[in-house]
C-alpha cells in the first residue's frame, strides 16, 4: 500500500541503462567521439569534436537500442542523450551540428528530445533541447507518443512537464497508438499532485477523454495506490465538473422559452 503502480519499462530501465554499453559495443559504425561518450569522457569528447567536428554527422548502427532487439541507426546526439551526458557536452554536439535536433533514429523514429525523456535526462538537458528546436515537443514516434509521454512514464518532475508543455500546450491532447493521452500515463504511472493539475488546468477536457480500451483519468486513478491518490482523485472529479457544466448549460434552453417549447 502507498506505493505507485509500476510498468515493465521502469522494471526494465535499471538493466537497460546497465546492458547499454555491450549494446554499443556491438554496434558497427563506431567512431573515436561514440567511444569517449560511451566512456563518459566528455572532456575528450569535446576535444574530438573540436578536431574532428566531421564526427558529430555520423551515424551507426546500434543493436537493441530501445528495446534490446530491435537495431537503430543513430548519431552522436541520440547517443550523447541516451548516456545521460551533461549539458555542457550535448551543447558542444548540437553547437557542432544543430540539425541533428530534428533528426530522428530510424527504429522508432525518436528525435533527440525523446530519447532525452524516455531514458530520464536533468532539466537542463530537455529545457535545452526544447528551448532550441521547439517543434519537436509535438513531434510523435511511430508509436504515435510525443516526448512528454515518456516524460510521465518516468515520472519526470513537474519543470520538466511545464517545459514541454509551454513548447506546446497542444500535447495535452495528443493521444499515442493506445489512445492515451499525457494525463493517462502520467496517472497510471503515479505522477505528482502539481503534474496532474498542471495537465487539468492546461485542458479540463482531457479529465473526460476515453483510451481506445474505454479507460478515463478517474478510472485510471482509481486502479492505483498511491500517498497522493485521494488528492488527484478530487482533481480529476473536480476537472470533470468544470467541463461539463458548459454542455448541460448548452442543453438547457433559456426559462422564457422553456414553456412555449414544451406546449
């Protein structure tokens, strides 16, 4: 009791962040950047870039890149992103070759910012990602999800989630290839109180909105167990009051016309 729900992929991250290593080893196309990325010598990254600034435009071929099966072409950003580097080498790649910001690997076809999300980069990386290729927060994998779906998969803190949304607030509504929006996931996964009301205020409609499989934010909330559960369950029946109110008023006519139209 008191605790989230949890899902395969946060069962799996731990191992997959651990197993990522022999994955790029058994990759093709390594260049000398890949490796001192892959080393976590990003001061020897940054001197390569510099001498060889060629380097940040090639792509290579990682074995099981997201799901441990599945190969993916990538380029030193994806892989800089993926690694958890720090911001001031993910600056040096994207100053070296900004068009990589809108580049996508080719498995899931993910941009940098959802691989920035989906293996859980600091706030400064994504704000930096977002702040310099804003398109790309509406940008949807082949899985039909935007990067702030695997924001509130991972339980990303709320900075984060405003930092997507004020790239654009439209995400709210996006749903992926299941039908579930933003607020669905980050229900399911047992998001903080502030990431559930910063979604509702945004747009008190997507509390209304159903997956292909019928399930609403209540329902969802009410299959969890977690210390703010009760908390975003009033949010939710709260948020559900406010966008239904303009539809009854639509639906009942005006008092002086009432007794003529039921004569």
């Amino acid at each position: 009791a008191g605790a989230a729900t949890h899902s395969p992929l946060n069962q799996e991250k731990p191992e997959r962040m651990k197993s990522i290593a022999q994955l790029f080893h058994r990759g093709t196309g390594r260049n000398q950047l890949n490796l001192f990325l892959l080393d976590e010598d990003y001061d020897a990254a940054i001197a390569e870039i510099d001498s060889h600034p060629n380097e940040v435009t090639l792509w290579s071929t990682r074995e099981g890149f997201f799901d441990g099966s599945t190969s993916a072409q990538v380029l030193p950003l994806h892989v800089a992103v993926s690694l958890r580097a720090p911001l001031y080498a993910i600056r040096a790649i994207v100053e070296a070759y900004p068009t990589a910001l809108g580049v996508k690997e080719t498995s899931f076809k993910r941009l940098p910012l959802h691989i920035s999300t989906q293996f859980g980069c600091c706030f400064d990386v994504v704000q930096y990602l977002v702040e310099q290729y804003p398109a790309a927060a509406l940008e949807a994998d082949t899985l039909g999800r935007l990067p702030i779906h695997y924001s509130c998969s991972n339980g990303a803190p709320l900075p984060i989630i405003r930092t997507l949304l004020q790239a654009n607030s439209a995400a709210t509504l996006y749903s992926d290839y299941r039908g579930w929006l933003p607020l669905h996931v980050a229900i399911h996964f047992g998001a903080e109180t502030d990431v559930i009301r910063q979604f509702l205020v945004s747009c008190p409609a997507a509390a209304c909105l159903k997956t292909k499989k019928g399930s609403t934010a209540l329902s969802l909330a009410e299959k969890v167990s977690t210390k703010n559960n009760a908390e975003v369950l009033a949010l939710i029946r709260s948020a559900n009051q406010t966008a239904a109110k303009p539809s009854h008023d639509r639906r009942s006519p005006p008092p002086k016309r009432s007794m003529p139209a039921a004569a």
